[in-house]
C-alpha cells in the first residue's frame, strides 16, 4: 500500500508539471528528475518511520518483546 501512495503521488506531480507547461506556467526546479528525486525521498521517509514503529512497538509494548528483552539481559547479552 505504501508503494501505491507513492507512485500515485508521483503519477499527480508529474500531471501537474505537464498542465503547467501547456498553460505556460514553468519552474526550473520542477523536472522529472526532481519530482523522481522527492518521490524517492517520500518513500524513503514512509519505510523510515513504518520500521521505526514496528521496532518500537516490538521492543517496547509487545509481551513477547518484553520478555526477550528481560531474557537478553539476564544472560548479558544487551545492556
């Protein structure tokens, strides 16, 4: 889904830079390449923050992750 969003937010820049070049509205900074280039930082961004709360959630508020993590420091294999 994530990919989805992404290449649809792409897919609608690249349609606004074409209407704006038919009705004469041009930018140097909005290309192809600057729209492919924010596209992948978007992306980028949106992996970023899904693994962050997935390692946060698993380490911090699961059960499971709780007792891996009390299990972990009793045989002195994390701090």
């Amino acid at each position: 889904m994530k990919k989805d969003i992404v290449t649809l937010l792409g897919g609608f820049l690249t349609a606004l830079l074409f209407f704006f070049g038919t009705i004469g509205i041009s930018f140097e900074w909005f290309t192809v390449e600057s729209i492919n280039a924010f596209v992948l930082v978007v992306s980028a961004f949106a992996a970023l923050i899904i693994n962050g709360y997935a390692i946060w959630k698993n380490t911090y508020t699961s059960h499971q992750g709780k007792v891996q993590k009390r299990e972990l420091k009793k045989k002195g294999l994390m701090k």
